[in-house]
C-alpha cells in the first residue's frame, strides 16, 4: 500500500469515528482489500495521531463519548456533516499534521485549513518527515529538514532583523513548524541552554557541528541514550506548542491572568479553547465571562489580544492592562502623526 492510499484510508476511519462513531471491522477491510491486521496498524496510528483510544468489540471499533466530543472540537457548521467533507478533512489534516508525511507533496499547500474559525493560531509540527512547502532556500530546507530528523546539533547564521545584523548559533535542531503563515525552526540555544525559535527564511550558512562516528559500542550507546533524552524533550515541546499554540513562551516564567470578555464575543470562548491553558471562571449575568489564562510575556498577550480589541479588559494582572493601554496610545500616536 502506498503512503497516499494509507492517508485515504486512515480519513475514512476519521469520518466514520466522526459520523457512526464506530469502524465495522469486516465491512471495512473488504472495502479496503486489506487484512485485519493492517487495519489493527491503522487503528494504532489514528490512536496516536488523534490521541484517542477505542475499544475493539466483537465486530467493530468503538470510540467512547469523550473522545468522540474531543475530535469533533473545531467544527463551526450547523448543517448536515456529510455536505462539509471539505471541512471535515480540513480539520483532519490540522489533527495529523505533525505527521505529514503522509499527506500528498503536491497538496499540503491547498489541505491547510482556511475556512474554520480557529485557524488563527493554527501550529503545523513537522519531527521526522519531509515536506516541499517551505518558502525559502531549497538546500538550507533540505538541511534542516534532515538535521531536524535525526536531532542533531548544528550552526548558522541568523539575521535580526530589529538589530539588521547576523550573528552565528549553535543549537540543537528540535522541530520545524508553521505559524500564521511563517515556517520556523526551533532549537535548543546550546550557549544560553534555551529553547529558542528562528525564522526559516533568515537562517542561511547551515552546518553539521558534529559527524556521527561510533568507534566502538560504547560510543554507540552513549549516542542512543542522548538520542532518546533529545527524543523525548522534542515530545515535550510539542506538546507544548500544540496547548499553546503561540511561539512565544517562557516555560520557567508563567503569569496567571484574569481577562474579562463582553457578551459578543463571550460564545467564542464557551464553544472552543484558545490555548494558554484557557478556563472560564465565570460567567455573568450580562452574558459577558472571566477566563484566566496563563501567558509567558506581555508580547504573548498582546499577540493573542488584539484581535478582540473593544471587547475585552484585562483584570488581572493590573500591570499587563497599563501595558496594553501604553501599548494602544502610542499606537494612535504613530497614526496621527503628519
């Protein structure tokens, strides 16, 4: 079976969790001609990809209740779900897309969701696989891509474009990622021991600080075991990334904020999560709600804000509002200037 007919076939396991909530075994290893243990390996990889977990019965897969409200989070359509597969495998893509390998070269462009509601902050992970549609130089891509596979430790040059300098990194390459419409490489800043992110297109001269040699098992061992911790840490960051959804963070530096919606934009809020680790305190009679958040910087905030400006305050902390009423007036200031 190809990558491309495995892809087809792991949609169609999404769309009957989706619609029946259950995969008929016998039914859809016929549809398939496949055997049943291809179709267990499937099950395995939509578990992972979804992070869910059915239950096998005597016939069918089954998934529970909770699962099934967790996948069908996104949805923004009232009709009947069958008309929507536009949709449907738009958000399916969004779901698997730390795995993209197994989406079509030709057409990760056009499978990016562009009409669901919560695609604003859309975080498209890429480990292990290969992808061609990275904006920037083809070799130093190629480069990354592959150092990003096997977790190496690499330089180059980066371009600031605040200071318009560059200056050399040395970093281990952790993952690449797509982010309002930006591809950037994360890695570990080996000189501050940080995790830091980098703009694809400003990253030029790359090189391998260090070739693989194994003079003897020992050696073998030793870059086994640093492969495994790297391994696990870049599992981490994705989780991170994907509660987040935002490339700003300070994972030692955590404000709890308190932000008050009014009542036109409170739904939006009831109905999806933003990331942040967003959890409703109240809801109040005038059908405005409190949600408290937690931000690393006041830049995050003010990114994830303002696109709701005139229909939030911030309560707490009081700090944060000063800053992005500042932030507001010198804004005006610029704008009205001759």
């Amino acid at each position: 079976m190809t990558e491309n007919k495995k892809f087809v076939r792991l949609f169609e396991i999404y769309t009957s969790l989706i619609l029946d909530g259950f995969i008929l075994k016998n039914k859809f290893v016929d549809d398939n001609n496949m055997s049943k243990r291809t179709l267990l390996r499937d099950i395995k990889e939509i578990e992972k990809y979804l992070r869910i977990e059915l239950k096998s019965e005597k016939d069918k897969y089954v998934i529970s209740s909770s699962d099934l409200k967790k996948i069908k989070k996104g949805f923004n359509f009232d009709d009947n779900i069958k008309k929507n597969v536009d949709i449907l495998f738009s958000i399916f893509i969004k779901k698997v897309s730390a795995n993209l390998s197994l989406i079509p070269r030709s057409t990760v462009s056009k499978l990016l969701p562009q009409n669901i509601d919560d695609d604003y902050y859309d975080v498209i992970l890429i480990a292990s696989n290969d992808i061609n549609n990275i904006s920037g130089d083809s070799e130093n891509i190629d480069k990354l891509l592959s150092f990003v596979k096997d977790l190496n430790d690499i330089s180059f040059d980066y371009y600031m474009e605040s200071a318009k300098s560059s200056f050399r990194v040395e970093a281990t390459a952790y993952l690449i990622y797509y982010f309002q419409g930006i591809w950037y490489l994360v890695a570990n800043d080996n000189k501050k021991n940080r995790i830091k992110t980098y703009i694809i297109n400003n990253i030029s001269n790359i090189n391998l600080m260090k070739k693989i040699k194994f003079n003897d098992k020992k050696d073998k061992e030793e870059y086994d075991n640093q492969y495994k911790i790297r391994s696990e840490k870049r599992d981490k960051l994705i989780k991170h990334l994907e509660s987040k959804r935002s490339i700003y963070w300070n994972e030692d530096k955590i404000v709890k904020t308190l932000v008050k919606f009014n009542s036109n934009v409170a739904h939006y809020f009831k109905n999806r999560d933003y990331g942040f680790n967003q959890k409703i305190k109240t809801e109040l009679e005038d059908g405005s709600v409190l949600i408290n958040f937690d931000f690393s910087s006041f830049t995050e905030l003010r990114i994830f804000l303002s696109p709701w400006l005139g229909s939030f305050k911030i309560i707490s902390p009081e700090k944060f509002n000063k800053e992005f009423i500042e932030h507001l007036n010198n804004a005006l200031s610029v704008m009205q200037s001759e």
